[in-house]
C-alpha cells in the first residue's frame, strides 16, 4: 500500500505517495544534488528552468542507457545464434 513521504527538493518541501520510500528518498536526494549543481554552474537561472534542464539531462542518459542496452542485447543474441550453430554442428 502507497505510503506519504516527506521529501525536500531545492529547499521545496513535497508530499509524495510511493510503495518504495527507500527508493524515493535516493532518488529525491539524487535530484535535488543534480539540481544544487545545475544551480551553482546557473546562479541566475529560475528552479522551473533548472528542473527541465535536469529533466533533459535525465532523459540523454536515459537514452543513452537504453542504446547501450539493445547494443548488449544484439552482442549476446549474436553469442547465443554462434553457440546455436556450434552445437547444432556438434550432434549432427
């Protein structure tokens, strides 16, 4: 059953409902360090423009991450169809 947490993101102060307050909590301190830092480097910038700033670094990595993903994928598809073909010559 989703819980209420507390959590605290550029000083804003967010109730949230999760089934996991573990997880929420790292990733909540995770956003509000990415956005500490993007503030640092953009002093002059407003929360709103920090936070879509993070978002798009967010989902760059993400992007990336998921390409790096399906190249695995195809390598260990390629490894499994070689060992396939080994095999099948093997007990013919």
């Amino acid at each position: 059953m989703a819980e209420s947490v507390k959590v605290t993101i550029l000083g804003v102060d967010y109730a949230l409902r999760t089934n996991d307050e573990t997880l929420l909590r790292e990733l909540a301190e995770e956003i509000d360090t990415e956005l500490k830092d993007l503030q640092t480097k953009l002093p002059t910038q407003p929360p709103a423009k920090l936070a879509v700033l993070n978002a798009l670094n967010n989902a760059e990595r993400n992007a990336h991450a998921r390409a790096n993903e399906v190249r695995e994928l195809e390598r260990l598809t390629e490894d499994v169809s070689g060992l396939v073909d080994k095999l099948e010559q093997i007990l013919v």
